[in-house]
C-alpha cells in the first residue's frame, strides 16, 4: 500500500461515517478487511509513522487550545483525529498548527479532537482476518518526549501570541 492508497482510506472512511469518529473506525476496518494482511501492515506503517511525526510541542499545544486543555492521552487521540480529517489537514496541521483554524470547517471539542477507536482500526482489522496481532512494523521507536521547543499550556497569554489564528477562532 502506497501512500495514496493510505490517504484514499482515511478519506473514503471518513465521508462514509459523515465524519463522526467511532463510525469511521468502524468504516475503516470494513474497509481493511477487503485487503489483505500485508496491505492493513502497511496501513498501519503509514499511520503509526504520522501518528509519530504529530508528536510536537506546537501540535500539542495547538489540540489545548481546540480542547479547552490537553492532557497526553487527549494529545494521543487527537493526533488519530488529526490523521482521520485526511491529508490536507493533517500535513497543514504538522506544519504550521495555526492553520488548524483555517483547515477545519468545524470544530465541536465534545465530538471533535478525538478518535482512538480510528487508531486501533489496523490492528482490529488484523486481528480479524489473521486470528493473531499485528505483528512489529518495524519502525524506529517513536520520540521519547515530543519534538520542538516546550510550551505552556496554561499560559494563556502565550498561547495566544503562538497560536493567534486559533486563539481567535476557537477562544473568544
């Protein structure tokens, strides 16, 4: 599976369930199933390697200003939700985090932001068609602490200054 291949799931899984997270997990391991074992590994590779390069500062920051605060297994389900908006949003948001506030159309922080079921949907659908685990995807470990300069959530005034597109969107 390619990377396109990877992106046109993520997609295809996320206009079938209308975007609602849980529905999409569910779409996507529909999804995995018709393929074999080999291609939901790769599916997984490509989604375990961006799951990693979200891990940053600045990403995280970004989800506490969206989330109304942002604890590390908020962060961990956020970047699966980032990774399930799809290519666009997902590359602009490792990007640059600001840009969040001009990639997404909506934003609701008791529906948004968080899809952990999408993030186990590889290993679910492995585990169906083989009977076993997912086996090791043989790449490097992820970072230990997350990549870039350290940021504090809690101070308004600079998450403001860093993040002033979402500041203003989503923290009136």
């Amino acid at each position: 599976m390619d990377e396109t291949e990877f992106w046109e799931l993520i997609d295809d899984s996320r206009e079938a369930a209308e975007g609602e997270p849980e529905e999409q997990a569910d779409a996507l391991v529909e999804r995995l199933l018709r393929r074999d074992p080999d291609a939901v590994v790769d599916f997984a590779r490509h989604f375990e390697s961006r799951y990693n390069r979200a891990y940053t500062w600045d990403l995280w920051a970004a989800a506490a200003v969206l989330l109304d605060g942002c604890s590390d297994d908020a962060f961990d389900y956020f970047r699966c939700w980032l990774i399930a908006q799809g290519r666009e949003v997902f590359e602009g948001g490792v990007h640059d985090p600001d840009q969040l506030a001009e990639l997404l159309d909506d934003f609701d922080e008791s529906v948004d932001g968080d899809a952990e079921e999408v993030g186990y949907a590889a290993d679910e659908a492995y585990e169906q068609m083989t009977g076993g685990s997912m086996p090791d995807l043989e790449l490097p470990p992820p970072p230990r602490e997350p990549l870039g300069t350290y940021v504090d959530f809690d101070d308004d005034e600079t998450l403001a200054e860093r993040f002033p597109l979402l500041w203003d969107r989503f923290r009136p």
